[in-house]
C-alpha cells in the first residue's frame, strides 16, 4: 500500500486510553466522552500530526490509527487503496437512506458515492462519514450514465424486476456502480433501462422488499467478498 511521507498504517498507541480489556464506563447519568483527550508527553512528528488536535484532544468518529491525524491526511490514506466499486443512488423525493449508503460506502471504501436527482440530501445517517468519503452530484439519469460509460464502469441495478437474477449468483465485475433506487417506487425506468444487469436479494420473510439502505450494504459486502477476499460465487 502507497503511503503519504511520515505516516504509517498501523495503529499508534494513543495516551490516556487502557490498552485491552474493557474500557470503564461512565457513572449513572454522566455522558460517556467520545475519543481521546490532549497527547499526553512528547509530541509526535510527521505531516499528518494535527496541532490543534493533538493540544486539545479528538473527539471524532475515527479509527484508533487516525486519531490526531489531519483530515486531509486521513483521506490521503483512504485514497491510496479505495476500492474499485461506486455506490449510486437516485434522490428525487430526499431519500432518508442516503446518509447510511454514504456511511455503508465509507465502511467498505467505495471509491465514490453518487446522488442522481436532488442535490441536498439528509446527512444525518452518514455520521460525519461524509468528510471521508467521496461524494459526487448528477442532475438527471442521462448525466449518470454518461459518466459512468465515460469511465468504463458497468452499471448494476438492485431492485427487484421481472428479468432481474440474484445477486447471490451473480459474478459481480471488479469495476462497476451499484445503482439503488429511491425509496418507495425503486429505481427509475431510465437506470433500469442503462443498467447491464438488475439483480434482487434473496428473501425469505412476509415482506415484498427491504429498504434502499439494507440493501447497499449487502451488495457493497458481495462485491468485497468477491473482490478482496476471492469467494467465487
């Protein structure tokens, strides 16, 4: 893995934290505090060292190995060895599932997320996720498509049509987007038409579908097993 200058992958030992074991919890009725506080001792050296985060404390949603470390730097890092998958989805009605694609996307390091319709989109799923992960806008289906022919990128549905196949089954290619429809009424007939195949999720229950959400984190987790830890399907 490609590496900026001064940083290293693997996780610092960070001050003030208990190494193993259970960390302690807070009294009845106190706020158990998020991250770590000021660095304790020396400071370190290296470019990615944050001053003011190392003088006053990171209370942010990250990894152990990034605490302290600029933004710019983390996702530095994160570019190096993002995955070959977009995620998509349509935003025509603000779709309440966005922030948790974009925090799905994030977890599994897809390359980017895509809004297709709105431009402004509910942020409050993605917890802050949204500073690490990139995140692109088209206006109609007909910019999305466009663009992702452009880059070489094979369109996938996942909804649940009469000529879709199971996504269990399906070979799913290493370059591609993931395309989600909004809430409700699915993916458009436009992406439905653009798309090189639709594939559904196998269900078992009573109810006809899961959520838009649900949904992207199960075909973002099939591409990983297929991609990065070699399961054939």
């Amino acid at each position: 893995m490609n590496q900026t200058p001064g940083m290293t992958s693997e996780p610092q030992p960070i001050p003030g934290e208990m190494q193993g074991g259970p960390q302690p919890e807070a009294a009845q009725g106190e706020k158990a505090e998020v991250g770590v506080g000021p660095w304790e001792g020396e400071l370190p050296e290296g470019d990615h060292w944050d001053p003011d985060l190392l003088a006053d404390g990171d209370r942010r949603n990250v990894l152990d190995k990034y605490r302290y470390w600029k933004h710019e730097a983390i996702v530095a890092e994160l570019d190096s060895r993002r995955h070959n998958f977009h995620v998509a989805i349509e935003n025509w009605q603000h779709d309440l599932n966005i922030g948790t694609v974009v925090r799905t996307a994030n977890a599994f390091l897809a390359k980017e997320v895509h809004i297709i319709g709105r431009r402004r989109w509910n942020r409050r799923g993605a917890m802050v996720t949204d500073r690490y992960q990139h995140v692109r806008h088209h206006p109609t289906v007909e910019d999305f498509v466009a663009w992702a022919q452009g880059e070489g990128l094979a369109i996938i549905g996942i909804d649940i049509f009469p000529d879709s196949v199971p996504l269990e089954t399906y070979e799913l290619p290493r370059d591609c987007v993931l395309v989600f429809g909004q809430e409700g009424p699915g993916l458009t007939p436009e992406v439905h038409e653009a798309a090189v195949a639709t594939l559904s999720i196998e269900q078992f229950g009573s109810t006809r579908s899961i959520n838009a959400a649900s949904a992207a984190a199960i075909a973002m987790h099939a591409w990983v097993r297929r991609h990065v830890f070699n399961q054939h399907t």
